[in-house]
C-alpha cells in the first residue's frame, strides 16, 4: 500500500509543522468518493484532497482547487472556522487524524475498499463520509493497534510486524523472505522497519508493471521527491491521468476494433455478392438471345431452346408466357440494367469500405501507442464540434498507391500531431523544399524497400498540398522519419530534418 503506516508518520510531521493553527475555510463533497477541506491562515488557501475510491483511496494536496457551483455538498459543519491543533497518525494503522478545538477530530481512515473520514467528539463518533461503513461505531481508540509480545499469536510472525505490508511485504519476499528460517524473518522485518523508519526520500517507482509510492528505491523509479506533500500530489495526478488513460485507451480501442470488424464484413458480403451476381446469367446476352431468335418463340411459350451464340452451346431460356417475345426481352434488358446499377454500387461502396477500414486500421494503431489523453482524445475526435463539411476526426487525408498507404497533414498543428501519434521510424516523410506545406508520410510495410515510383507520386502529393501547388516543377525533400524531429519551443508544423534527399516533380494531378 503507498499510504502505510510509515509514510502516513512522515506526512503527519510534515503537515503538523506546516498547517498547525490553520482553521477550517470550508468541508465538502463534490461527488461520492471525494472528500476536501480547504484551509486558510488569513493569507493563503491549503487543499487537502481525499479519494475514497473501492479500490482506490489516497490523500492529495492540489496548489489550486476551485468549487464547483453545482453538485457540491457541505460536510462536518461543526468543524468550520475552527483552528487545527495537532496533526498525527494511529500506532501501527494506516491512519491519519487532526486535532480540532473543542475536542473534535477528522480521522482518515485509508482502507482501500473500506476507506472513509470519520469526525469524532472526543472519543465518540459522530459523523461519517460514508454512513454504511460498519466502523461508524467505532471509538477514536480503537485506531491505535496493540501488536503481540511474540510470535506465538495466532496470525504468527508477520502480526509482529502489521505495518510491513503491501508493498515493503512484496520487496522483503523477492529479496527471498520466505526462504529464511524464523529467526531471520524476524530480523529481515526489523531492518526493513528501520529502513522504513529512516528513509527521507519519496519514490514514484513501477513496481511488478504497477505504479507505486515507495520509500525504497526498488522497481524502475519514475520520480523522487524529498517532500512527503509534492510526492503524494504527483504520485495522485500521475495515476489518475494514467487510469484514465488506459480506461479510454482500452474503450475506444474496443469501438474501432468493432468498426473493423463490421466494416471488414460489410466487405467480404459486398465481394460475395458482386461474384454472385457476376456468375448469374447475363440478362443483357438474354435480352440480345431472345431478340435473335423472335421467329422461333411463339405466343404464351413458358420457355424456349435457343443457340448461345455467345458461347456456341445450347440455353433454355425461361419466359412469361403473358408477355410476347418483344416484351420478355425487354424484361430481361431492364434486369441487366438494374444489375449493372447494383454492381457499380457495390463496387463504389467497396472502394470507400476499403479506405475507411485503412483508416480505423491506422487509428487503432495510433490509440494503441498513444500515451497522453488529450492526443488520445484528438485521435478519436473526442466531444469536438466540426464544422459542417470539414472533418476533423483525423489529422490527416490518406490515399493508396501500389498498396501503399500516403498519409497528408490537413495543417500545421496537424502536421505535428501525424508525426507524433501517426508514425513510425521506417515511414518515409516528405515535403517540399524551403516553404509551407503539409507533411506527408510513406506507411512503411515490413520486409519490403518502397518503391521509387511511390516516393515519386507522394512527392507530387507533397507539392501539390502547399503553397507551390500552382508551379510547374516544385523541389520536395524526402527522408526517413526516424531522421525528422520536433524541438521543444518550435512552432506548429516546424521540424528539423536530417539526411534529406531532393526530387524535382509537377504537383499531383491525378483525381
């Protein structure tokens, strides 16, 4: 657990020293598993943050926090206006309390699933966060926890040691914990408490592939902090931003991955139903056979044996007997009509399935490596107004070459974010020479060297989507993208390029 025992005692040392005398401003919720108490000195505002998630709860201590106006409701009324006397943690819980005038107390109470803030006259419990919690009858007391003179308790040597748990448990194990005799493991437990005990510094490490708030430098370290408050505060946005993330992440990659399954078998539908149609009998030869052979066909005939001169064998050809020859025939040319209408249809549709299945392909791409929300959020057009006939749910037009995908910059800021979310090293950028224009990108396929002719139409892409559209030769640079990068402070658009080569080319004027 990040907030143990240990790190609770350095953060109540540190809050006791820094925002003892302060007096409440205000206490409130804005929604079910949050709790803030805004603080003040006469001069400045101090925010602490609870958040009483099931399975997640933490303390935090945001520099700015403003109220919402609405579905924000006032807590523990009793305590407002009054002054803080002391700030202190329970004996071996992961408890945290402030002392009030008039003998009222908040208790902290950070219990994963059973978390709550609790506010106490004396030793008695009168208010509750969360009025279910069964600890609501609990006395002030009873926080504090007694630990057994040995190891001969039922709950054995660990009981010894309750605040060795969580994440401390976890190290002591991979350090080989389990494989000492007792003796040992009573000794390895208090030399990782003294090591708890003694640590100044605060790491935001990823432990076993999860984020952790650590007072030992195990893991891969993210961040380290000397300060109890800032290292909390990070480690509770950093968390956040991350689970937030990858709910997103994992929720929209789950809505394309469904879009491309259905556009993928509107596809192979559309494919089976052009090859059924191409290998039913052609109504135009049958219209043509009917009309070559009028002398032959009698009135009120439901059918008729005739030579397909078209493929030198004989048809039977079936007929309305209520309509003469002449009328069947016409019959027949209208179904051919109605037949290349469906299939020119089905081939357009196709044709448009097919881009919109590369592009959800290179969106899914683009989200799965993505690794901030709001280019998470600009990848799939998160909650953006657009105007009518612009879209802007992708940053960029894409065409098709030789089986090649070309992605096109829309603009500047555009241009930035294909390169940052849309690319990979091996993909091929190009632009034109020395003036504005959009970026354009050579999918890279694996095992394969692109083409010159590619290179060729994208660098006639590039020239044409510029401000040298209109010249007859325009100089487009081209180059890996692992050899283009974006500096810090640069302007939307702006890249430096490296080992570039040049082509002279006439801007696309293909359709």
């Amino acid at each position: 657990m990040h907030q143990n025992h240990y790190f609770l005692k350095k953060l109540s040392l540190h809050l006791d020293k820094k925002i003892s005398g302060f007096r409440v401003s205000e206490s409130f919720t804005q929604n079910k598993n949050e709790h803030i108490l805004l603080l003040t000195n006469g001069e400045i505002v101090f925010t602490i943050k609870t958040h009483l998630g099931s399975s997640f709860c933490c303390l935090s201590f945001p520099e700015k926090f403003a109220r919402k106006k609405t579905n924000s409701v006032n807590l523990f009324p009793r305590i407002n206006s009054l002054k803080i006397i002391q700030i202190g943690v329970f004996n071996n819980e992961r408890a945290l309390f402030i002392t009030f005038q008039n003998d009222l107390s908040l208790v902290f109470q950070m219990f994963g699933n059973r978390s709550n803030v609790f506010l106490y006259k004396g030793n008695e419990c009168i208010e509750a966060f969360r009025k279910k919690h069964s600890e609501i009858n609990r006395s002030m007391e009873s926080f504090h926890r007694k630990l057994p003179l040995s190891t001969e308790a039922e709950s054995g040597i660990l009981a010894m040691y309750p605040t060795i748990a969580g994440l401390p448990l976890k190290i002591l194990k991979l350090r080989g914990f389990d494989l000492l005799d007792s003796k040992k493991q009573i000794d390895a437990l208090k030399e990782m408490s003294e090591e708890l005990n003694s640590s100044q510094t605060y790491y935001l490490i990823r432990f076993l592939g999860k984020l952790k708030l650590s007072l030992i430098p195990e893991g891969e370290i993210q961040e380290k902090f000397d300060d109890p408050e800032k290292a909390i505060t990070f480690f509770f946005n950093f968390l956040i931003r991350e689970t937030h993330l990858k709910k997103e992440k994992s929720q929209k990659s789950n809505e394309l991955k469904k879009q491309i399954a259905k556009t993928a078998n509107y596809i192979h539908k559309s494919e089976n139903k052009i090859r059924s149609l191409t290998q039913e009998l052609n109504h135009q030869q049958t219209g043509d056979l009917i009309m070559a052979n009028l002398g032959n066909i009698k009135l009120h005939n439901t059918s008729v044996t005739v030579e397909n001169f078209y493929t030198g064998k004989e048809i039977v050809i079936k007929l309305n007997p209520e309509l003469s020859p002449q009328r069947n025939a016409e019959k027949y040319y209208r179904k051919a009509k109605k037949q290349s209408i469906e299939l020119d249809n089905l081939s357009k549709n196709i044709e448009a399935k097919n881009k919109l299945y590369l592009e959800l392909i290179t969106r899914l791409e683009a989200v799965e490596k993505v690794e901030d929300i709001k280019s998470l959020r600009n990848i799939v057009g998160y909650k953006k107004k657009v105007k009518k006939g612009h879209d802007e749910s992708t940053p960029f037009y894409q065409k098709e070459f030789k089986n090649y995908k070309i992605l096109i910059g829309k603009g500047a800021r555009q241009n930035d974010s294909l390169l940052k979310l849309f690319s990979w090293k091996e993909d091929i950028w190009l632009h034109i020479k020395d003036g504005p224009g959009s970026h354009v990108l050579i999918k890279h396929q694996a095992g394969a060297n692109i083409p010159m002719r590619v290179i060729e139409y994208a660098a006639q892409l590039a020239a044409y989507y510029s401000k040298r559209k209109h010249d007859s030769l325009t100089p487009v640079i081209y180059t890996p993208r692992k050899f283009v990068r974006k500096r810090k402070g640069d302007p939307a658009g702006m890249v430096v390029v490296e080992k570039e080569k040049v082509l002279l080319v006439e801007p696309w004027r293909h359709s």
